[in-house]
C-alpha cells in the first residue's frame, strides 16, 4: 500500500471557503478528484488542483524508493482536510477618524492519497469489469 502526503501552507484562502472544496473531493480516485478541481468555480479549487496532483508526484517517488507497482488510476483521496493558519489584521480607515480591523485569513491544507490494501477491490477496477 502506497500513501502520500502533500500539505501546502498559508494560502490565502479562508479555511471555511477552502473546506467547501475539500468536501468535494474527500473518498474520489486521484484522477477524478483533479477533474472535479480543474472545472470547479471556486477560488479555491486552483492551490488544491495543484497540491492534488503534487500527491500524487510523492505517491510515485514513494512508490519507486520502496520498489512498489504503482497505478495512478488505483490512488484514491483518503484524508483531505483544511486547517486554520495565521490572520493577517489590515484596518480600513472609515469616518471621523475611525477604522475597522479587517481580518485576512490564510489556511493550511492537507491532503493524503493511498491505494487500497487491495488492488483488486478499488472501484476503478470495478467499474471496467462491470462494463465489458
């Protein structure tokens, strides 16, 4: 079983937006999860197309130190999930010498890829057994 982990920092993106897109990948195959990113309309969806398919670069680097036969169409996203990083605090000057505090939030994301314990049982495999 091959897994790997691709974590990018600081992005300015709120955790709360960045989420919305996570859930939308969370349990796909890699490959579909990138097509589900390139044509989704959020913000968000460009950082996480581009730690996606950075997994899955690790997953074959990994895969080739350890000697491992690895299928891009058997990884799968195992765990994706969107922590809080740090706020930047901006004031916006308003009337009468007032100001607002304006709050920048930044988010660190993670995302892990696997291949199932068996290869055979990937829905993938299942599907093209299933059509022929």
């Amino acid at each position: 079983m091959v897994e790997s982990i691709a974590r990018v920092r600081h992005i300015r993106v709120t955790p709360q937006k960045a989420r919305r897109v996570v859930a939308l990948i969370k349990g796909k195959q890699a490959e579909e999860a990138l097509a589900i990113l390139k044509f989704a309309p959020q913000g968000a969806s460009e950082p996480i197309y581009k730690l996606v398919a950075s997994a899955i670069a690790n997953a074959r680097v990994t895969a080739d130190k350890t000697n491992e036969y690895l299928d891009d169409a058997d990884l799968y996203v195992k765990n994706a999930y969107v922590d809080e990083g740090t706020t930047l605090k901006r004031f916006r000057p308003r009337a009468q010498g007032r100001a607002f505090q304006i709050k920048k939030r930044t988010s660190h994301i993670t995302v892990v890829l696997a291949t199932p314990e068996n290869a055979e049982a990937t829905p993938a495999r299942a599907n093209k057994k299933a059509s022929k």
